[in-house]
C-alpha cells in the first residue's frame, strides 16, 4: 500500500525535526475548493498522500477530519508560501506539466489527458499572473514595501509532450531513470545559461510565458 511504502522510505520525523530547509506541500480541499498548504513542521504520510490523491483513482485522503485531492487543482504548485514564508527574492519553477499541446484531442484518453493538463496548469497561471502585474507596480514605485520576486523557469515541453498519459503509471525503474537523466541534463543546460544571473534579474519573461 502507498502508506506502508512511504513510511518505509521516508523519515517523517526526521523531517518534521530539520531546520534547514523550509518545505510547503500543498492539497486542494474537495469541500471548499481552496488550497491547504501543509508545512515541515507538521508533514507525515498522510499529507503527502493528499497532495498527490487523483480523484479518479484515490478515494479522498482525510487529514484531521478534512478530505484532499491533489494539490495541482489548487495551487501548481502555490507559490504565495514562498514570497510570504521565505527571504530569498528567487523562486526557481520545475514545469513537469504541458502547458501547451498542438492539435486538437479527439479519443476520451487524449481528452481526460489534456483536461488534467489545463486544470493544473490554471492555478499555476493565475499566480504568475498576479505577480507578474505586483513586479510592474513595484518597478513603477506604486507600490512600497512590497517584496520584488525574481522568477525562473526550468522546463521540457517538448519532450515531456512526447510521453503518452500513462507514462504518469509507469514505476518501471528504466523509465524512471530515463526520466531522471532527462531532468538532470535540463537542469544543467539551464544553469549553465542562467546561474549568474540568480539574485540579479529574472530569467522568465512572466508576460510572454504566462500571458
């Protein structure tokens, strides 16, 4: 079972004990509609779960008498933590989702698929929106005090597009590695383009990408 194999393989309470690193997982509250960020302090199985239970095929997982779906209906992931729980001015995104996909779907599995591709890409939008308007008032001095968040962008549309919709199944530790690999060679081609810029400026254009 899920639960049995994440308390197998993840410490909970070593991580609720660590200082270091400030961590934000977030659930979407199939009640109320609105996200619940669950942090470090108070992270076990179950929350874990709840930011990853897909309705169609989890039952509502239940943390302290509430029920959560995945927290991508709400927030993809929610970066409000970030700006109001952190110092540090960047926030580095890891796009795993397609946002955009040519053609239209036709079968009910290319339609299920890029449902589920819109819906967790709205939330993600919505915010960048909101910040990328909240950058230009503060560049503009109509805002004071306000913190000035510099964003940046790690992605592979285009060969994440490649995968068909079950890949999301498929634990088969070849393709997890294939996937692994790929991430890795992302990560390094963006940082051997953008790490000096870290701290300085932006390396996303918010209005282009999200507009």
């Amino acid at each position: 079972m899920p639960w049995d194999l994440l308390a197998e393989a993840i410490n909970f309470e070593r991580v609720r004990r660590q200082q270091a690193v400030k961590l934000f997982i977030c659930a979407t509250d199939v009640q109320t509609s609105k996200v619940k960020i669950f942090t470090g302090k108070e992270i076990g199985v179950e929350h874990v779960l709840a930011s990853a239970c897909l309705p169609l095929m989890m039952h509502a997982v239940e943390v302290d008498g509430e029920y959560y779906w995945d927290g991508s209906y709400s927030g993809n992931p929610a970066v409000f933590p970030l700006i109001y729980e952190c110092e540090a001015l960047d926030i580095l995104m890891v796009h795993i989702t397609p946002a955009e996909r040519p053609g239209v779907p036709k079968t009910s599995a290319e339609i299920m698929n890029r449902m589920q591709e819109i819906s967790f890409n709205t939330a993600l939008i919505r915010e960048m929106r909101t910040i990328a308007y909240l950058t230009k008032l503060i560049d503009a001095g109509k805002v004071d005090g306000a913190k000035r968040m510099l964003v940046h962008l790690i992605e592979a549309e285009d060969l994440i597009r490649k995968f068909s919709w079950s890949s999301r199944l498929n634990g088969d530790w070849n393709f997890l590695t294939l996937l692994f690999e790929m991430g890795r060679a992302q990560a390094d081609k963006w940082l051997a383009a953008n790490f000096d810029r870290l701290g300085v400026e932006s390396t996303v254009d918010l209005h282009e990408k999200y507009f």
